[in-house]
C-alpha cells in the first residue's frame, strides 16, 4: 500500500509538472555508471583533489582500525568533542547565520563559530555561503555547484574533484555578499584560511591529544585529524545527495529535497530539507527545534539567546506553513505543531 501511495502521488506530481518531478531511485547500475564514465569530460577532473580525497580516505580506514583496536579512550571522547564543534560551526555558523542570516549573533559567539567551522574544513566561510547560497537560489540546475540532476555521486562529492560549471560563477558572482564582505571575522578567516585550517583540523587535533595525555601523535592525527573530519564530510554531504533524493515532500512536492530524519539525526538538525529549502530564513530549518526534530542545532542558538549571544531569531508562522503545505505540498500532512498541541 505504502508503494501504491507513493506511485500515485508521483502520478499526480508528473501530470502537473512532469517538467520537474521524476521518480528517481538510488540503484548502482553497472552499464549506467560505465556509460556516464565513458561521457564525463576527464579534462575538467581536477586530480589534485581526487588524489587528496583518495589518501584522506585511506588515512581514515586506518584512524578507524586505530580507534577500534589502539587508541585511548581520552582521544575518543576528544574526536567526539571535533566532531560536534565541527558540526556546529557548519550548521549553526556556515550554515544558519553565515549563509541565510536566519539569526544574529555577538563578535565573541561569531569567533567561536568560526573557530568551530574552520576545524570543520570545508572551504571558507566567505566560499561556503557563496555555494550555498547559488545552491538555494538555482537548486538543480546548471548554477547549483552540487545540482542534484548531475547523480547521487557528483553531488555527494564529485562536485569538489570537477570545474564548476560555469553558470555556477557567472550566477555566484552576481549575489550580494557585502554582508559577508562586511564581517571582520569572516573576512579574517578567510585571509588566513591555511594556516588556520592546517593548525585547528590537523595539528592541534594531533598536539592536544599527544602533550594532553601522552596518545601516540600519528594515532590522534589519524583519529581526531583524519578520521573525524571524513565522518562530518560525509556526513555534511549527505544533505546534498541523500537530503536531495530520498524522503517526503509535505512543503513542495516540486523540488528535490526531502525530509530525511536519518540525515537529521546525524547532522544536528539538518535533514528537514524540504522544509529548509522552503523556508531557508527559518533559524530551526525545520518545523519544530529541539530533542524531537533531532534538532540539536536549533537547541544551540536558542540557548544562545537566553545568554545574549544570539538575538533576532528567524521563524516561520504556523499559517504560512499551511498555506504552503496546501498550495505546493501534501495537504493530508498535519505539521508536526499541530500533532504536539494535542
Ligand atoms: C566541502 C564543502 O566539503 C561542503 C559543502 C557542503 C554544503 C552542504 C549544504 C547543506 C546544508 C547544510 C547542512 C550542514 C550539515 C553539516 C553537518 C555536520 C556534521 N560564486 O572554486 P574554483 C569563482 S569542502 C561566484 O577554483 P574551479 C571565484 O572567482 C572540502 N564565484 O573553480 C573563484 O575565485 P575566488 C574541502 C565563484 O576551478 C573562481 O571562480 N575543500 C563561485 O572550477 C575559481 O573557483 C576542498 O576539497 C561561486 N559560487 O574548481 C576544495 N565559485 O574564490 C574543493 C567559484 O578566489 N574545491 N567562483 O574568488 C576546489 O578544489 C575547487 O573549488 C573545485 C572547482 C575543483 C571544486
Ligand atoms: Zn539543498
Ligand atoms: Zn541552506
């Protein structure tokens, strides 16, 4: 029943607006995957980073074997540590203020978001929200750095190891981004970006661990440096392919991304992506914060408000929800605000 379900709301999708919704499906078709290899332009492959991710992920095999069979306990708990204030800096930093402006925070809380995101690295901040950005405004199409249409695998991570499309900078060069040029902090990360990457992603993760409680270097490097940063990578990448292709549309059934609460879960909050990309100014991304949404992102910012740290919270009105719901989405889904008031 359920498959019947999903078979007749793609039907009625298709009949009014069979230019956009397909049935798309993840399945690893050999003859498909040779026939996209055999069409791929190689000279737009950029090797350097192809190289990179390949030694990146051969390191993290090995920090994984490290981590299950040699390494101490503090450096676990210390990799646990990277990895959330990785992933904040890139959800509630990059991500909620940087990129959308969903809520305003003081100089101390923006240093500390940068710190926190350049440990994550991900690019800039200055570059990140100027992808994401492009992303919001031309979601799958040829100026969408990561467009969902080009396969599960270009935009999970091939989009890093190919040129961009030239759209995405003829169209990325006309945002506004004065807000961004604006902000001492982002303009202070980004001058300094290498340094402080190789410092806060690489050595410090390495140093801490080794002069803190006498871990072996190599060991934290491979553990707190290697392994932790490929985990938040894919796990950040998740929202771009996974967020992109499976899930529920109850906000608009016409786009690609989806409610996905596995991506949720293991990104603080931000897998409620057909949510997110309806409302992006919302500073939850999703229809509720907190424990219930897995939204431990939308916990952080509210917590930093009641210190002061943050202020001018984003949100959305329950009308304008289901107004939308009705107009673009699945009108029999009760939002989830409605289901906890009763
Ligand atoms: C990484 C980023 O992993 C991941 C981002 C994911 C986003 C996810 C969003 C989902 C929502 C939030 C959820 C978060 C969940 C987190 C959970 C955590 C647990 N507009 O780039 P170049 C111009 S990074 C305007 O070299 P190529 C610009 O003038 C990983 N202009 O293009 C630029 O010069 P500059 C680590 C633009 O040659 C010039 O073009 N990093 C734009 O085609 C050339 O740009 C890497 O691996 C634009 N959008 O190369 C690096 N873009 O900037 C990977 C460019 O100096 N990147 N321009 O003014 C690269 O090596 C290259 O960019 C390339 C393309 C090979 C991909
Ligand atoms: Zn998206
Ligand atoms: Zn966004």
């Amino acid at each position: 029943a359920p498959d019947q379900e999903l078979k007749d709301d793609l039907l009625e999708g298709e009949e009014e607006h069979h230019d956009v919704l397909e049935v798309r499906e993840i399945n690893i078709d050999i003859r498909k995957i040779i026939s996209d290899l055999r069409n791929l332009d190689w000279s737009k492959v950029v090797w350097r980073n192809v190289i990179l991710f390949s030694l990146l992920h051969v390191y993290s095999v090995y920090g994984a074997y490290l981590a299950l069979f040699a390494t101490q306990w503090s450096t676990l708990g210390f990799s646990v540590i990277l990895y959330f204030m990785a992933a904040l800096g890139i959800t509630m930093g990059a991500h909620r203020l940087w990129s959308h402006r969903s809520f305003k925070a003081t100089l101390p809380l923006r240093m500390i978001l940068a710190l926190c995101q350049t440990v994550a690295f991900q690019n800039d901040i200055y570059e990140w929200a100027r992808d994401h950005r492009v992303h919001h405004k031309y979601s799958e199409t040829d100026a969408d750095p990561h467009n969902a249409r080009r396969g599960f695998f270009f935009s999970h991570m091939g989009w890093l190891m190919y040129r961009k499309h030239p759209h995405v900078i003829e169209k990325g060069s006309r945002l506004d981004l004065s807000d961004l040029e604006q902000d001492a902090v982002v303009m202070f990360q980004r001058k300094y970006y290498v340094p402080l990457v190789v410092t806060t992603c690489f050595v410090l993760p390495a140093v801490i661990p080794w002069l803190g409680w006498g871990e072996h270097p190599l060991t934290a490097l491979m553990v707190a440096g290697f392994l932790r940063y490929t985990i938040v990578l894919h796990v950040t990448w998740f929202v771009n392919s996974l967020a992109h292709w499976v899930g529920t549309k109850p906000f608009d059934k016409h786009i690609y991304p989806s409610q996905n609460p596995v991506v949720a879960y293991l990104t603080l909050g931000e897998g409620w992506h057909n949510y997110h990309h309806v409302f992006p100014w919302d500073y939850r991304a999703a229809e509720l914060g907190g424990i219930i949404n897995y939204n431990m992102t939308s916990l952080a910012i509210k917590a930093c408000s009641k210190v002061g740290l943050a202020y001018d919270l984003r949100t959305v009105s329950p009308e304008m929800i289901e107004k939308r719901i009705n107009r673009t989405g699945d009108p029999n889904y009760v939002p989830l605000y409605a289901k906890t008031k009763t």
